[in-house]
C-alpha cells in the first residue's frame, strides 16, 4: 500500500506542481530575455540616433556647408543607431526562439521522463535475468 501511495504523490507532483513550475519558468526567461533585450524600446527607437546623439543645425541657414555637415553627421548617427538597434533585436529574438526550443524539449523530456526510466528498468531487470 505504500509503494501505491508514493506512485501516487510522486505521479501528482510530476505531472501537477512541477510541470506547472516547469511552465512558469519558462514564462520567467522569456519575460526576462523581452526586457533584457528591451525589445519594445528598441523597436519604438529603431531609426533614432545612436545615443540621442545629434548635430545641432546651424543659427545661419544661409550656410550650406554648416547645413550639409549637420545633415551628414545625423544621418550618419541614425544609421549606425539603426545597426546597432537591428542587431540587438535580431540576437534577442534569437535567444528567445532558442530558449522556447530548449523548453520545448525540455517539456517533452520531462513529460516522457517517468516513462523512459520504466523502460530503462525493464531492460536492465531483462538483462540481469
């Protein structure tokens, strides 16, 4: 009666609390790697310059060339703030779409686990007789 009881608690805790903890980790990596990354801001501020960083315009708008270097110099700013943003965004939805597979796994395992180490025994209990 023992051994029914222990497969019994052990069976509802398997498939009851640890899988829903199994869950809520994962809900906690992807929470934590969309604000590490900052996702949202970094879509939001895709285009903007690098650092908030920008040439002032020129007071006299007669000047061209103060004009043309103000302009370069904030395209510039923007473009190298759009590549930096870019490869943030890209190394993050990758580290979220390889953290999400590794759960997926790691789901499918635990939920086979139980299953596996009946067959393992079995083996073993066919091998040693």
């Amino acid at each position: 009666m023992g051994i029914i009881l222990f497969l019994w608690e052990y069976f509802t805790w398997h498939y009851g609390t640890a899988l829903s903890e199994l869950l809520t980790l994962f809900e906690t990596y992807l929470k934590f790697i969309y604000h590490f990354f900052s996702l949202p801001l970094m879509i939001r501020t895709w285009v903007s310059p690098l650092f908030r960083r920008s040439e002032e315009n020129p007071a006299d708008v007669t000047d061209i060339e103060a004009l043309a270097m103000a302009l370069v110099g904030n395209l510039i700013l923007r473009i190298v703030g759009f590549i930096l943003r870019t490869f943030v965004l890209v190394v993050g939805v990758i580290v979220e779409l390889c953290v999400t597979v590794f759960f997926m796994v790691l789901f499918a395992a635990w939920i086979l686990l139980p299953l596996i180490i009946m067959l393992l025994i079995a083996y073993a209990a066919e091998l040693l007789w």
